[in-house]
C-alpha cells in the first residue's frame, strides 16, 4: 500500500500549491482567497525516486457546529486519520498565528509522525519566521518555497527518513509484470464527470453512490470548487467518477475563483470518458442545460442526461416519457442519448444512472466492421443520393472506421468540398439507427480520392 501524507495547516498558506508541486500537475485551485480548498483531494506525488499519495486538506478553522466550515474540517480530521504522516505547512513570511499554535498542538495529538514545512521562505522575511516554527515544539522547519520550488531536497531528505522501506527499483520487474499490466488496461475504471448547473445535486449523488459524506453539500450554490475524483466500485465494476463545479453562463461569472473553477470542470470534460449531464427536475433544459450538452458533444465523449431530485416530482406518470420527447427534440445531434430520473438524496434511479453509463461508454467504444458499414453506405446513397451542386454530381465511394471513442468514419468522394451539411446529418442520423448508436457523438470526415491520372502530364497540342 502506498505512503500517504496529509497536508495540513490554517488557511491561505500554500498547501494546494505545495501539492500541486509534489504531483507535477495543477490538479489543485489556487488562489489569494482564503479557503478555496473545500473538499479534500488526492494525488500521487514524486520527490526525486520517493513515490507517495499526498491529501490536499482544506485549512484548518473553526466554525459553528453544523456549519459549512466545520463540515470542511471534518473533512480534514477524515485525511489526518486515513495518512501515515502528516505535512504541517506554515506561512513563513506572515509568522506564528495564535491559529498555527492551536493547530500544531492538534497535530501532536494526531499521533503521528509530522514534518514541518515553513513555506514562502524565500527572503529575509521568510528566514525570521521560519525561526519563530521553533516555537511550535515539532522539530526544525523545512524552509521552502512551493511557489518558486525551493528547499525540496531537504524536504526529500526528511521524507525519505519517514517512508517505511526505499522504492522499488524498476529493475525488480520483469516481462510478466509488464505483460499483466497490460491485460488490465481493459479493466481499468471508466473515467466519469458528472457536470450541470450549481447546486443539480451533484455531490449528493456522489456521495450515495460511496455510501458516505466525502463530498461537502450544502444548499449553498456553489459549495463545490475543485473538481474531485474518487473512486467508485459498483456492481463490481469499477469507476472514477469526477465531481465537478457548478457551470453557470459565461456572462455571470465574474468573481476570478469561480473562473478558475470553471475551468476545472471543463478540465474534467475533456478527461472524462463518459459526461453525465444532471439537471435539476424543476428548471430542466433551460439553455445553460442545452450549452453544456453541445460542448459535451463537440468534446466527443459519451453522454448520460440525468435530471436529479425527482422525488420532488409529484405526479410522475408519463413524465420520463416527456422526458424522452423533451431530449430527442432539444438535443438532436445526440439523438437516443440515455436519460435517467434520479433523487441522488433518496438514492431513486442510482441503478439505472449506472447501467446507463457502462451501456453508454460501451456504445462510445463501438467498431463497425468494414463489410457491415459499406453496406448500409451504399444503401444509404442509394436511398438518398447527395445532391447535385452547380450542375455537377457529387459521387461518393466508400466509407471505413477510423477510430472509435468516440465512433469516427472517414467517407471517400470526389469533391469533399462540396457535400452539403445538411447531407452529412442525414448519414450520421442514419448510421445512428441502423449500427444502434444512441446518443454518442459520431463524427464524418471526407476526403477525397487521389486522382489516379494527376502524375501523368498532358499531351502537347499540335
């Protein structure tokens, strides 16, 4: 089992960038504001050969009972408790805080083994407060600055005498390992974001499907920020499943935060294999709903609509029929794309949203063979041939798969040009029904044929 360190500290001193620094991305959001990090989040981090699985932790305060920041630390008290280690992070440059002190004897009553970490130390500032960290009673500060990367090697060095036993070294692995891990890519978990507007009810679901509270909630809009992954074994198929911020228009983002995490749901988008797209049952498809569900498409992953708190629906007979017609109708370019009825608080249609998805990301990975699709081609073009364009007849060849993931084709003709679009809706209409492709993203490309005869240069003329 991995190492797993903890960062933990009082708000607005660097954690999530020292996290950032430590996993070689920025999976964490970072800003001057304090308190950005909510829920916590994980990763694996690296420091030259150490390997380790490192919780970013929201900061560590006080608050009323009940309350959304008592709730974030209980949050954190779950990371300290789940770590082997723990990484004390300091603000160098602002000094010992009566909340340093408070929180570093919470540390020492954790029972476990603490690094402390003075970050911002860069300059003569930072020098003077990372003497005051003496005072705390957790041994010598590492002085870094997770910013600008400096002091790593010391904190490797202190690292390196908490983890239990060196790494692996490449070499201890031979070609069966090698081989094995390949024969588990196909088993690896389907990559799911779940998306929408602020406050669909997104974290609640997450939170049934994990059977616990390991994503904050609130009936605040907005309570997510970054986008969280956690794993998820249903059925005993496994999922990574992405929680991700509220997305609102454009337009009424104004605050930089919400840009940034913004940003990171469509960072999650991209990602993901599988969108599922929830919406609130009492405003469904308002064009925000419609927005989402175009930029879904023209990312080209598979898509699930779920419309969420259907518990609060009254009479529910013929609705998930409505349903049916209001999708087909709203969003054609994904015609058949799967809708679900859920209450992520009751725990309703949780079994349907999952079936939901393996069947969509198993139709989002689909190849057709060759024979199978020239021969709805040619019946497709014979059916309705493409139109003529100025005077001249557009003749369209044969078609092959290029990749799937989503489903791609390339068609052959001899002016790609000129195909109209509404031409090339009806072939993927068409391939949609009859290869049953619902709702995944299928993409054309035309391409014209090489001109046999254009190496060959002309006759002279007499």
């Amino acid at each position: 089992m991995s190492f797993t360190i903890a960062i933990i500290g009082r708000p607005n001193v660097g954690k999530s960038t020292l996290f950032n620094r430590l996993v070689g991305q920025k999976l964490a959001l970072v800003d001057d504001t304090p308190g950005v990090t909510r829920d916590r989040r994980e990763g694996e981090g690296k420091l030259g050969d150490l390997e380790f699985t490192l919780i970013d932790t929201a900061g560590l305060d006080e608050g009323p009972k009940g309350s959304l920041t008592a709730r974030m630390q209980e949050q954190t008290e779950t990371a300290i408790g789940l770590a082997d280690a723990l990484m004390f992070v300091i603000d160098a440059r602002a000094g010992l805080t009566p909340n340093d002190r408070a929180f570093a004897d919470f540390a020492r009553r954790a029972n476990k083994p603490v690094v402390l970490v003075a970050n911002k130390s860069e300059g003569r500032h930072g020098e003077v407060g990372a003497m005051e960290s003496y005072a705390l009673g957790l041994g010598e500060p590492i002085q870094i600055s997770a910013e600008h990367g400096e002091g790593l090697s010391d904190l490797y060095d202190s690292l390196r005498d908490l983890m239990p036993e060196p790494p692996l070294d490449v070499e201890e692995f031979d070609d069966d390992d090698i081989i094995e891990n390949e024969e588990d890519i196909a088993k690896r978990p389907i990559r799911v974001a779940i998306v929408g507007r602020p406050n669909a009810g997104k974290s609640t679901t997450i939170n049934h499907l994990l059977g616990e509270e390991r994503l904050l909630t609130s009936a605040e809009a907005g309570t997510t920020r970054d986008s969280i992954s956690v794993e998820v074994n249903y059925k005993g198929r496994e999922f990574r499943i992405f929680d991700t911020a509220g997305l609102r228009r454009r337009s009424r983002i104004e605050e930089k935060l919400e840009k940034l995490s913004v940003a990171d749901a469509l960072r999650a988008i991209r990602f993901a294999e599988v969108v599922v797209l929830m919406m609130d049952s009492q405003t469904k498809f308002e064009e925000q709903d419609l927005r989402i569900a175009n930029l879904i498409e023209r990312e080209g992953r598979a898509l699930v609509v779920a419309v969420n708190k259907w518990d609060l629906m009254g009479q529910k007979a013929n609705l998930v029929n409505d349903l049916r017609t209001d999708v087909d109708h709203l969003l054609p370019q994904v015609k058949g794309v799967p809708i679900v009825a859920v209450s992520g608080l009751m725990g309703e249609g949780i079994d349907k949203l999952m079936k939901a998805i393996e069947e969509s990301y198993a139709v989002w990975n689909r190849r057709v063979p060759t024979a199978s699709l020239n021969r709805w081609f040619e019946q497709a073009v014979d059916n309705n041939p493409p139109p003529a364009v100025s005077g001249r007849r557009l003749k369209l060849n044969y078609a092959t798969q290029a990749k799937a993931r989503p489903p791609s084709f390339i068609v052959f003709c001899s002016r790609a040009d000129a195909v109209p679009e509404s031409y090339l809706r009806y072939l993927v209409n068409s391939m949609r029904t009859f290869f049953d492709l619902p709702g995944t993203p299928i993409r054309i490309t035309l391409r014209e044929k090489a001109n046999p005869f254009a190496h060959k240069r002309k006759r002279p003329t007499r």
